[in-house]
C-alpha cells in the first residue's frame, strides 16, 4: 500500500532516533572489551578516557581506572557505569530537546474528545518489546495518554481506580480535559502480546508463550476494572474497553472490535497484518467485523489501525518485515514511577511499583531475563529506581529520596547473592514533575554519583 511522504519522514525520523538511542548503548560492551586490552599498557588511564569520549560521548571514573594496576580492570562496575551513564544522557535528551515531540499533538485531545472519550489510559505488558507501543506502533503523542506496563499487562486495578477517581475530579473542579457533565467517558487499553515468528517460545512470559490465556486474562483483567468502578461509584459510571494484542516480532496489532454494548469478545478481532496485506480500508474492515459499533470508538480505532499500518511499513523497511531480536534484548531494568521517556522496543523492562513486596512477581520476572541476558555471560543486572516528585506539594521530593533509599534496601536484600558477587547495581533518580527539565541522580551503588555523566553543550 502506497505511503504518503509525510508517513515516510516520520519513518525516517523515529529509525533514526531509535538507531542513536539504541546504538548508544551497544556500544558499551565492545569499547570495554577494547580497554580490556588496553589496561596494562603505557598511560592506560588517558588512553581509557579518550576511547570513552570517542565510543560513549562521557568519561569513565577514574576511581576505577586508577585501581586496575592493583589486579585487574573492575569490568562489571564500569558495565553498570556506562548503563546508567548512557541513561542519563538519554534522559537529558529526552527532556531538554524533545525527540518525538509529535507535530499537531494538541489536536489528539480533540479527536478524542470528538469520539466520545476524555481520557485514554493504557496497561501494555512489562515486556520491553511492548515499551514503544504508544509512539511507535500507535503512532500517538505520549504525553497525551497515560501508560503503566505490567507483567501480563495485569494492571492493578486498584491504582487504576486513583486515576479514574483523579481524572473525574479534575473534571468537576478544573473543567480538565473538559467539563465533568461532557457526554465522554474512560477509555481503558489493554495490550497483551504473542509471537509470529516463535509462537511456543517468545510469547509472554507471564502466561507461558499461551495467547489465548494472555488474551484471556487481560479481558477478565479489564472486565474486573469496569465493575470495580461501577460498584463502587455507580452503575453510570462511563468506563469503556478496549483490547489489543501486539505481535512483539512485526509490530502489528490485532483490535478486539467491541459490539453495540461496549462488550469484547476475544473471538472477534481485526488482524492488521492480514488487512495490510490485503490492501483494504479500515473503516470498511472494521464495519464488516462489528456493523454495530458505536460510531467514535470506530473512529478512533480506525485511526489506531492505520497509525500501525504506518509502524508495519517501518518494520518491513528498516527490519526487513520482522525483528531480529525477537527475545528479550532490554539494556536494564526500570523500577519504580516515571519512565516516560521510554518510548523505544526491548530497551527497557519496566517494573512499576511502589514497593517490592506488591511488585515481586514483576521483579522476579525481569530479574528471569536479565538472569539470561546478563548474568550468565558475567555482567550485572544493572536497575533503575526511580520515583518522581511535584515540587508543589510540600515534602515530596524528600520522601522520594526516602522511597528510593527504602526501595534500594529491599532490592539488595531480596537479591542478596547477586548483590553480594557484585552482579546488581542500582542508581537512584528522581524528577520534578511539576517543572522542566531532566532527571537528578539521587545515589548509586557504584561509588560517588556526583560524577555520573553530566549533559555536555551541545548535546543532542
């Protein structure tokens, strides 16, 4: 199917950010390798800082450097450096520069007051195949939707309930995002996943590679939501549905079209892949599937669909139709509130919690992976903690320090042998949401944080 030179550019745009990011950090491991080499040569230090600023964009700590004439270079330390090094730089890209700022994002809060919706919430799964759903393979502007991923997109529901109760109550005292007695109603997405390419082996982990029990669980997940809210506040409380499930390899989306009634049936789906195959409209698609959908959810799912059509013809040129890294291929592991400037495929596991009691199982889950990923080959587990503030209300940001250092704690002590071989390393981060600007380094196991990469001039 032909595509508009427009559609093209963004390609353009997005591979290319996602090409520098990703890039960034794989080049971490080969340019330790070459130090490797290096560290029992003439001015060893100075040799290591120049191939640093030329491979990295940073210094490394000279802390470290300084010490390997004692025995032998601290790899697994420099590891984790250099990961949350490149983090930071990333972050402070993200939020200085705007990267994937998206042009006309104003006009999505319209559109989708226009279908009938004031807010559009969406649970993916942890998976970090999933973490670029909403920029890349929706193709919608991130600060305009609210994103928390879980470990078979099994939202809790009771920090769902908040943000429902949050929203409804900005509508009635601030008219935001518009007037509480608007005939729009909460629109919760779930996005459950599963593989084309290995079915058995590189579906979701959490529901053991069976699609039909990850679709399965996130319609009784979503379900549940629904009448949580509706017994709870009244049984007009406007909560509407959606499913999806996302094929981690090619990035197309199969849409469980709602009928009349709002009700989702797990047997009635539009495979994007096949409609692009076919060269169909949407519309007409979606009309042959469910005639009786209400007119702005068809709206706004066909404008879903084709915004994947886009990210499909993205995959097939610059992936040749499919992902090599069709596993797990995350760079670390994000713990905590915040992290909304993760917007790229398998670069980050994400584990929102509050604390790692509640958040175990997601825990134990990246943990699994980056067992795989990292440890068996000699490299640590390199987490990032993070909870962020408002500077507006008194005390926030002491007690986000506090629930890093709370948090740091308990990390170490459930981990205590990865923690003890020196093969988990952690940095703490905070950010003022209530002002612009990147993340602050709050700590870091590995040696002093106030010498972490600094944003340089000119950086981009």
């Amino acid at each position: 199917m032909a595509r508009s030179g427009r559609g093209q550019d963004e390609n353009a745009a997005l591979h290319a950010y996602e090409r520098r990011i990703k890039d960034a950090f794989d080049a971490i491991v080969p340019t330790l390798k070459q130090l490797s080499v290096l560290q029992h040569g003439p001015e060893f230090e100075a040799r290591a800082q120049r191939l640093a600023q030329e491979r990295l964009g940073f210094d490394l700590p000279q802390q470290i450097l300084a010490d390997a004439w004692l025995d032998r270079l601290d790899m697994r330390r420099l590891f984790a450096w250099c990961v949350f090094s490149s983090y930071h730089r990333f972050c402070d890209d993200y939020y200085l520069n705007a990267p994937l700022a998206v042009q006309g994002a104003a006009g999505f809060d319209a559109f989708l007051q226009e279908c009938g919706f004031h807010t559009l919430d969406i649970s993916p799964c942890a998976d970090g195949r999933l973490a670029h759903l909403v920029r890349y393979v929706l193709r919608l502007p991130q600060q305009a939707v609210r994103r928390k991923s879980y470990a078979g997109a099994l939202f809790d529901i009771e920090d769902s309930i908040q943000k429902w109760t949050e929203v409804e109550l900005r509508r009635f005292r601030e008219g935001q995002p518009n007037e509480a007695d608007a005939p729009t109603r909460y629109l919760k997405l779930l996005s459950y996943h599963f593989s084309s390419v290995d079915p058995e082996r590189q579906g979701c982990a959490a529901h053991g590679s069976d699609t039909q029990k990850a679709a399965q669980a996130g319609l009784e997940r979503l379900l549940a939501f629904r009448e949580a809210i509706e017994n709870s506040f009244c049984c007009g409380a406007s909560i509407d549905l959606l499913l999806i499930g996302l094929d981690t390899d090619t990035d197309a989306i199969r849409v469980h079209l709602p009928d009349a009634q709002g009700e989702l049936d797990l047997q009635r789906w539009l495979d994007v892949a096949e409609l692009e195959r076919c060269g169909g409209s949407s519309g007409e698609a979606i009309r042959a599937i469910s005639s009786d959908l209400d007119e702005g959810m068809a709206r706004l799912i066909e404008r879903l669909i084709d915004n994947n059509r886009r990210q499909i013809a993205y995959v097939r040129q610059y992936h040749g139709g499919h992902y090599q890294d069709i596993g797990h291929a995350e760079r670390f592991i994000g713990a905590g509130v915040g992290f909304e400037e993760i917007q790229l495929r398998n670069l980050m596991y994400f584990a929102y919690m509050d604390t790692v009691e509640e958040a175990a199982a997601d825990l134990d889950v990246g943990m699994a992976i980056f067992t795989r990923l990292n440890v068996e080959r000699g490299l640590p587990v390199p987490v990032i903690l993070r909870f962020d503030h408002h500077s507006r209300v008194p005390g926030s940001r002491q007690r986000a320090v506090q629930h890093c250092a709370r948090v740091a704690q308990a990390l170490q002590t459930r981990y205590a042998e990865l923690h003890r071989r020196g093969l988990l390393h952690l940095l703490q981060v905070t950010r003022d949401c209530d002002a612009p600007g990147s993340i602050e380094v709050l700590d870091c196991s590995l040696l002093n944080h106030s010498v972490l990469a600094q944003p340089q001039a000119g950086d981009h």
